[in-house]
C-alpha cells in the first residue's frame, strides 16, 4: 500500500483534477474528482489496509 501512496502522489503533481476511489469487496468513492490537491494528499497518507472495515462479508478484503 505505501509503494501504491507513493504513486498516486506522483500522479497528484501531474494532473489537474483527480478522485480516489478503494474497493474490499465494494466500491467506495473516497473523494470525488477534484482539484484540491491538500485534501487529495491528506486523504492519501491517511489510507491504510483499514480504511474499509472488512469485517463484513461484503465488505472483505481481495486478492489484489
């Protein structure tokens, strides 16, 4: 997951706009398309495996 952060900070320099989306099972929209680049990086170095709780069946994590 850090290696994948890494990349999607890259990306954020690149862009003008990007959104975040994560998926465990189900799809989530962490953020919309946007251009606000503090908040995008904030939401990126907050993630971890336990963003989503996996608890839940539907929710549980991949193979990925």
């Amino acid at each position: 997951i850090e290696y994948a952060k890494s990349i999607l900070a890259e990306r954020m320099l690149r862009e003008k706009q990007l959104g975040f989306i994560i998926f465990a099972g189900k799809t989530f929209v962490l953020a919309p398309i946007t251009s606000d680049r503090a908040g995008l990086s904030y939401l990126i170095e907050t993630l971890t495996t336990d963003t989503i709780n996996q608890s839940e069946a539907e929710t549980s994590g991949t193979n990925i």
